[in-house]
C-alpha cells in the first residue's frame, strides 16, 4: 500500500521509476513473506514432533533413530507410512507414529496462521497512517 501511494503521489515525471521500484518492492515482499512463513511453519512443524516424542513412550529411540528426524518436513500419513515400515516398527508404533505426524501438522498450522493473523492484524498501525486520498482528489505533483 505505501508504494501505492508512492506511486500517485510522485511527480508525473517519476512516475515510471517509482512504479519500477513498486513493483520490485512488491515481488521481494512476496518471496520474503512466503520464505518465513514456511520457514516458521517447518520450526513448529519440528518442535512439535520432538516434543511429542519425548512424551510418547511407545516410540522409543530405537525407532526413532531409525528414521531421519534431522529434517522434519510436512509429509502426508501415506509417506511417512511407507517410511515406518522400512524400520523394525510395530503396527502400534507405526500408528503412534501417524497419530504424532496428524496432530502436529494440524498444530503447526493452526499456530502458524494465527501468528501470521496477528502479523497481519499489526499492519493495521502504519496503514493508519497513509493518506486518505479519496479518488479524483489526489494532489497534482
């Protein structure tokens, strides 16, 4: 939106610049966005699945050792299936295992996007701030 701005309220004449800059503003807050909320929700991804197998007492380190837990990345319950059975798991530890990776997908992005919410929500101070120009009435430069 501030660049929006930029963009009407700059001289005609560096108009083309600015909405060069806009738009270059734009794409790196877009890349940047996607980057943390991915990277925020594979951090909350990960510090609930280790939290969770420390509680569980049906996954001990034998089997966890078995897996990669070094990368700990949004799977679906069919991958991480065929996962736990190229270990020496049992079916209850297998569905432990399946229990553990549902619950904490479903967190993580319950987490995330209420934190993302909340960042949004922040946005509402500086906008607050933006002139309020309302169509026909913007200032010649």
């Amino acid at each position: 939106m501030l660049f929006n701005v930029l963009v009407t309220s700059s001289p005609k004449e560096l108009a083309g610049d600015v909405g060069s800059l806009r738009g270059t503003a734009n794409n790196l807050a877009a890349a940047v966005g996607t980057a943390v909320a991915g990277a925020l929700l594979v951090g909350l991804l990960s510090s609930a699945v280790m939290r969770q197998l420390g509680e569980t007492p049906t996954l001990p380190i034998e089997i966890q050792s078995q897996v990669n837990l070094d990368s700990i990345t949004f799977v679906s319950n069919e991958r991480l299936g065929s996962i736990v059975s190229a270990t020496t798991a049992t079916p209850e530890q297998k569905a432990e295992a399946l229990r553990i990776n549902t619950e904490a997908r479903l967190r993580a992005l319950k987490l995330g996007f209420l934190m993302m919410a909340g960042l949004a929500l922040l946005t509402i101070l500086p906008a607050g701030k933006l002139p309020n120009y309302r169509p026909g009435e913007i200032p010649e430069g």
